[in-house]
C-alpha cells in the first residue's frame, strides 16, 4: 500500500493570512517557501508519494491543506473551514482527493477545520474551537457510527486547533500540553507532555514510526528521544508565524 501526501505551495500572499492567537509579524515568502519545500522533502523522504497543488495566490493560507479534509480509510470529509475566507480552499482539495476516496461534505452553517480533528484507530477526537461546531461535530458522528468510529468532542481553549495542542506520536502515545488540553480525555493512551517552555510543542506528525517534529521545539524532542520516539526535525518557523504547525501542511493517507 503506498502513502499519499497532498501539499499545497505556500499562496504569496501568505502575509494576508488568518490569525487569532498571535499578533501579525512579517513572513519572509522566499524563507517560508524553502521550509515548506524542506517539508516535503521530509515527507517523501518517510515514504510518501507527494502531489503538490500549485500556489493560490487568492487564498492566504491554502497552503494549510490539512484544514480541508479529514481523511480516512473508508471517506474523506470535506470540511468547511471556520474562517470564511478560507471556504474556496476545499474545492480542490476534493478535486484531489476523489481518485482515492469518497468524498462527503459538511454542511453548512456548521464548520470544521481539519486541524481540529485527531484520529486515533477508530477513535476520532474533535476540537471545539473558535472555528469548528458542535453541529459540526454531529455530521461527523452521524457519518463515522455506521463505520464503527467512536467520536469525541473536546473542549480547546487558547490555541487555535486540537492539534496544536496534542498530537499523536506513536501507535498509542500522544504528545500534548496539558495546559490546553486534558490528559484524561484521551483514555488509556500514554501521554507525553512538552515542555513547559514550549507551549506549543504538542503538534506533532507520526509518518510510520516517525514523527516530524519542529526543530525549534529542542526540550520537548528531548522528551521524546528520551521516550524512545523517532523524530524528523524541520524548520517551520516563518510558517509558524502564519499559526501552524506540522500537521497543518499535509494531509496524510494510504493510497
Ligand atoms: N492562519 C491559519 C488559520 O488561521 O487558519
């Protein structure tokens, strides 16, 4: 079975992007551009086949491409992303998705980001933030029951997605801020914290056995070497200042 990823160039106006949590700082495009190329090239050095849309320059933050979609083995959900300006984004997301998996969509008014979705085996974890519903939440449930998925709504706070908090980092261990999420949400997985000094070094990308992890975050990759984890270091930094993470930049899935 092959592993897919779908990216998306960095928009050049980039500079124009959403924020809610961090105030506007200026984006180097060109250094912006080559991390996000150093990241693909993280990806494909863990095995996957990359298709790389081209850049949209009408839509700041497309290169977030993780937002669109919640892929999974049997459907992908198209999602209808919370910040308006970010809704034409799912069209061609679709588009490229179709040729591997049934595509079903949210329905609006309700909304849902793709960061705010965390799957863990049949256990899919969703993140009420300022940009994902409740009733978001429920067309999710209603579409994944009858697939044997057991859905989970979580409250966020402070952070922008449920994967900027926690993300998984191996076949049962999670890596998360407990300060943004609860550790006693996610069952009888085990949990690695970050460092107190890295805020937002919960969002984390397991590829295989691997984890594609920001270089910057070096006490909580500690943590994780210590724990015996793989990690990929990448630079996101320019990227970061869009409020993204690793996760942000690719969806995911086998082909
Ligand atoms: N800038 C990423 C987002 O707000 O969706």
């Amino acid at each position: 079975m092959k592993r897919i990823a779908i990216t998306r160039r960095v928009s050049p106006n980039i500079a124009r992007c959403e924020l809610t949590h961090l105030g506007r700082e200026p984006i180097d495009l060109a250094r912006a551009e080559g991390q996000h190329d150093d990241y693909v090239a993280a990806l494909r050095t863990l095995g996957c086949a990359v298709t790389e849309l081209p850049a949209e320059a009408s839509l700041p933050d497309s290169v977030f491409v993780e937002d669109t979609a919640v892929v999974l083995d049997e459907l992908a959900i198209i999602a209808r992303p919370g910040a308006e300006s970010r809704r034409p984004e799912t069209a061609s997301i679709a588009a490229a998705l179709t040729p591997y998996r049934r595509c079903v969509a949210i329905q609006g008014p309700e909304t849902l980001d793709g960061g705010d979705v965390l799957v863990v085996d049949r256990d899919v974890f969703i993140g009420l933030s300022s940009r994902t519903t409740a009733g978001a939440v429920e067309q999710v449930r209603a579409m994944l029951a009858p697939l044997g998925y057991q859905v989970h709504a979580l409250q966020v706070a402070d952070c922008l997605h449920l994967k900027s908090a926690v993300g998984r980092v191996g076949p049962s261990t999670l890596l998360l801020n407990p300060t943004l999420v609860d550790p006693g949400l996610f069952g009888d997985r085990t949990i690695i914290t970050v460092d107190p000094a890295e805020p937002s070094g919960g969002c984390a990308l397991l590829i295989g056995e691997t984890v594609i992890y920001p270089a910057e975050f070096v006490l909580t990759r500690a943590r994780l070497d210590d724990a015996g984890i793989l990690t990929l270091s990448v630079a996101l930094s320019e990227l970061a200042k869009a409020e993204a993470g690793v996760t942000c930049c690719s969806l995911v899935f086998s082909g």
